[in-house]
C-alpha cells in the first residue's frame, strides 16, 4: 500500500528495454527520429495506460523520455494549466472555470465504471440506489435488513483524493453522507483486499478491477461490467481525460494522437477501461 | 595535516548539512502552515471533527486515534518487554540470553511492511471473528502489531539499563538471602528506572511516528473512537491519505497541522531522553 501511496506522489520516470527495436506499428511512426521528454502527471486510475503506451513508444525510439507521475486528479488539472507538465491527467472533467482558466484543450479517451462490491459468499447482491444511499449514510447498518445474515455491514470508502470516490459519491450516493465510520483505503487494489477478506464489507472499485475475489453488486438491477458501462445502462461511470494548454505540440500531441490510434485502443482496453473516439 | 584539515572541514559540512535539515524542516512546515495561524483557524482545525461534505477539516479524530493507538501500543509492549529483558539479565544469562537478544535484534529489521502484511491476513479475521463486531481494522489490531513492533527497542533498552545496574548491589542483596525475583524487584528494576523510563519514551516516539502499520491495520475511519474495537485514523496514517490532494485547498493545508504536531512530539520525547540520560552522567 505504502507503495500505492509513493507512486502517487513520486514521479516515475519509465527506462524500459536496452533493446530498441524498430518502429512496427505505424501509430508508432510519428516518434521516429524524434528527440526529447513528454512530462505526464496527474490521475492514479490512467498510470497503467500511460505505462504501457509509454513502454512501446521508448522501445520504438529510445531517444524519446516518458516521465509519468500520480498526484490526482486536481493535480493533473493544475499542472498542465500552470506548464509544469505537458500532459495533465484527470478521472473528472475539468470545470469550464479551469478550461477558461487556464486555456486547457481536453482529450476524453476512456470510459471507466465503478462498481459497488461485496465479498463472493454475501447473499446480498443486489441493491436499490436508495438502500445503497441508506447504507452508506449508516442509517441501514445490518446486513440482515437486506436478507443477509444477521451482522453488522462494514462500510469501505476511498481516500479524499479518489477520483473513484469522487464519481462514486456524485453519481452513486448522488453527494449523499459517507459516515464517518466509513474504513477508508488507499488505492483501488487495496479496496478489492480489504472486501475480499471481509464477509461483512461493502466498497466500490474501478470495474476494470472487479475479478472473481469480489462479487459485482447490481445497482438498480444493472449489474456493472464493460459491457454495461459502455451501453450507459450502468450509471456510474466517468472519462478519463487528458489535458493540455493550448493546442498540444510535438511529442505531446503524438502521444495524445496514439492513445486514440488501434494501438491505443488495444492497451486501453487491456487494462480494463472502454476505449473512446 | 592537510589532509586531517580537509577531513575535518568535510565532517563539519556533513554535520551542519543534517543538523540543518531539521530545522529548515520545521521551518518549511511553519512557513506553508502559516495560512492556518491566522485568525485562530489552527484551534478550529485541531479541535472540529473531520467532515469534508461539510467543509468541517478538523483533526482531532487523528489526535485521539494517534493517541489511541500508541497507548495502546505500548501498554502491549512495556509488560512483554520488561518480561524479556528481565529473562536476559537476570533469569537465564549466559547462552539463552544471547540467543534471545540476537532474536529481539533480528526483529529490529523486519520491515514493517511485513507485520503490516501478517496483521492483515491473520489478525484482522481473527479480531473480526472473536469479537463478532466491526471489521477487524481497528485500534486493537494496531495497537497490538505496534506493540509487537517497538518492543525491540524497549527490550534492548531494558536488558541494557538492567545489565549496567552495579554488581555490588546485587551481590548485596543475594548476600541478605534475597531470591533471583525479589533482587529482580526490589534492587534491579528501581536501579534501571532510567534507562526503562528512556527505553518507554523512544518506543512512544516510534509508535506515534509509524504510518504503514495504522495505515494497514486501524481501518482510516476520520472518527473518535469510541471502543478499541472501532476504525481509527491516525495523523501519519492522515497525511498519507491527503497528500493527493489538491495543493491549493484546505484539506491539504490542516496537514502541515498534523506535521507540526508530530514534530513537537518527537522534539518533545527527544529532550526528554536527554534530560534522563545527561542525569545518569558519568555512571554510563
């Protein structure tokens, strides 16, 4: 976890593969003979995107660096206004006040969900938005009121620089009340842990980490997956974004350009995100 | 001799260079911190409850969880180590005493991560299930993996101080038909109290300064605890939670609040070490 955590805050700065290969998809050839630094930073839940699209543009041509850092979303959102980075990352869209702001240009590329989840073993799964509300309010506090056994619910929630939080509270709880008893986790994977160990939890994860260890809750009878996400039956979800100031430039504008090529498209959908145009 | 001139430039540069560093770290947190000074907003700020809905940033749920948790930590730890340390000094020295120290001073390097990671998959379900009430991620489990945590550095302490207690007094009271228990109580401990009281401190300073522990274990809740069966957050555990933030709000600012607190804390159990240990002078 503490990991997760330095992750955020530290930038990574990626030096993969002594080997350079040659350029073989052609989204690739834009970086061909190109020189200099991409800096990235902002959103956690686009990291392992950024990674893998950076890995294969270094491996294409190792003459272009690709540093990568978290710090959130707000982060990401200030950084490319302010020209401390060149790509800002962000899990909300930046409001018109930071677009006029600070002149930014945003670049949806991804849909993300996020599911509400229990341990596999709870009988309970399928809610209502207002029992879901009820529950995280601490107003319905046993699972036997939902036809579970007869145990206490606990309560699991994400830090407050989550952007999953964020999108989790406006859209699920509709910015209803979190109760402060609430355990509070770190990072997505450290969600799935915490209700994979627990008979007892509720949490909610980017559906792109819902496996077998949790079991997926209903919302309203819609049960959140991929495919539900990108039909919009599932409410929860969210874009990631990419920002810039101004019109991107050089490097940045291929890197944005090959997260919306087939290349891109594919690691998109690999790390369990619903690619967009 | 230039080269002892040039040594001991190189070694002065190195020791203000560290010194520095502690103070221009307080001074850094002071400077950023200084929004929360004005207009009282500090005493709102450690004495309000933690609701960011409300646009409420208090810490004091942290205060009491740290508080909570290191207590609890160390009332663990204190009778479990002056046990050990009694073993090694007085009860069986000679082979079983070495082999237990060089067990305590193995356990000083485990990572903590490693604690964290056992406490997680064994006594957390084990906490949940024996008490049948929360989650199992509350001030119990982190206060009792904490204790397991500094009581090396009590044990080492204690066998210490208890080692350097004059062999005449102890001589003395065997001599007056005293039992190894009896010297153990009555010659020993009261002759070692120092180095106990400084073992205890400095374990305080460990337990309130570890993140990881609390960060894996208490379960982050931003409440009071009621119970030591209840989610507790604490202020290392906060900060590790905030940092993200956003730079500009005031969420982000309150945690140079929590920094500022536990610098005193640690200022504050570091000045006390060396008022006991400067007293003890010349004996040690």
């Amino acid at each position: 976890m503490k990991t997760g955590l330095w992750f955020k805050a530290a930038a990574v700065v990626i030096m993969v593969g002594l080997a350079a290969l040659p350029a073989s998809a052609d989204s690739l050839a834009a970086f061909k003979g190109q020189k200099g630094e991409v800096r990235i930073s902002g959103g956690t839940a686009h990291i392992p995107v950024m990674e893998e699209a950076a890995k294969r543009i270094r491996t294409a041509n190792p003459d272009v660096q690709i540093s990568i850092a978290g710090g959130g979303s707000g982060v990401g959102i200030k950084q490319a206004g302010e020209g401390l980075v060149d790509i800002g990352n962000s899990g909300r869209k930046p409001t018109d006040e930071e677009v006029s702001k600070y002149g930014l240009k945003v670049f949806r590329w991804a849909l993300d969900g996020v599911g509400i989840v229990v341990h596999p073993d709870n009988p309970v799964q399928s809610l209502g938005k207002d029992r879901l509300k009820q529950i995280y309010a601490g107003t319905i506090d046993n699972w036997k009121a939902l036809g579970g056994p007869d145990k206490a619910i606990n309560l699991y929630t994400r830090d407050e620089a989550s952007g999953t939080r964020d999108v989790f509270w406006s859209k699920a709880l509709d910015k209803g009340e979190i109760h402060a008893r609430a355990n509070v986790v770190p990072s997505n994977g450290a969600m799935k842990t915490a209700v994979a160990n627990d008979p007892y939890a509720i949490g909610y994860v980017s559906v792109g980490h819902i496996d077998a260890t949790v079991a997926p809750v209903a919302l309203d009878g819609v049960v959140p997956t991929i495919e539900t996400v990108k039909s919009g039956a599932y409410p929860v979800s969210r874009g990631l974004f990419s920002l810039t100031k101004g019109e991107p430039q050089g490097l940045a504008r291929w890197f944005i350009d090959y997260l919306f090529s087939p290349a891109g498209h594919e690691i998109i959908a690999d790390k369990g995100f619903i690619p967009v145009d | 001799m230039d080269g002892e001139r040039l040594a001991q430039k190189a070694f002065l540069l190195a020791a203000v260079l560290s010194a520095s560093v502690t103070v221009l770290l307080l001074a850094f947190m002071v400077i950023l911190g200084l929004p929360l000074f004005q207009g009282g907003l500090v005493f709102r700020i450690l004495t309000a409850p933690w609701l960011p809905g409300r646009q409420l940033f208090g810490i004091w749920p942290m205060i009491v969880g740290t508080l909570a948790i290191a207590a609890l930590a160390l009332a663990v730890a204190f009778p479990l180590s002056l046990g050990v340390s009694s073993l090694i000094a007085v009860v069986a020295p000679g082979r079983i005493a070495r082999l237990v120290k060089s067990a305590v001073a193995f356990m000083t390097g485990i990572p903590t991560v490693v604690y964290g990671f056992v406490g997680v998959f064994l006594l957390v379900p084990l906490v949940r299930e024996t008490f049948a009430r929360g989650s199992g991620l509350c001030v119990l489990t982190a206060g009792l993996v904490l204790g397991i945590l500094v009581a090396p550095t009590m044990i080492l302490f204690f066998s210490d101080a208890l080692a350097r207690v004059p062999r005449s007094d102890r001589i003395a009271a065997e001599a007056l038909g005293a039992t190894p228990a009896q010297v153990l109580i009555y010659v020993l401990i009261p002759g070692a109290w120092r180095g106990i009281v400084t073992g205890l401190v400095l374990a305080a300073g460990r337990a309130v300064g570890d993140t990881l522990l609390a960060l894996m274990l208490a379960g982050n809740a931003a409440q009071v605890p009621g119970g030591v069966l209840d989610s507790a957050r604490t202020l290392t555990a906060h900060i590790a939670l905030v940092i993200a933030s956003d730079f500009d709000s005031l969420e982000f600012k309150t945690l140079f609040a929590c920094g500022i607190l536990l610098y005193a804390f640690t200022a504050a159990a570091t000045l006390a070490v060396r008022r006991l240990a400067g007293k003890e002078g010349p004996a040690r």
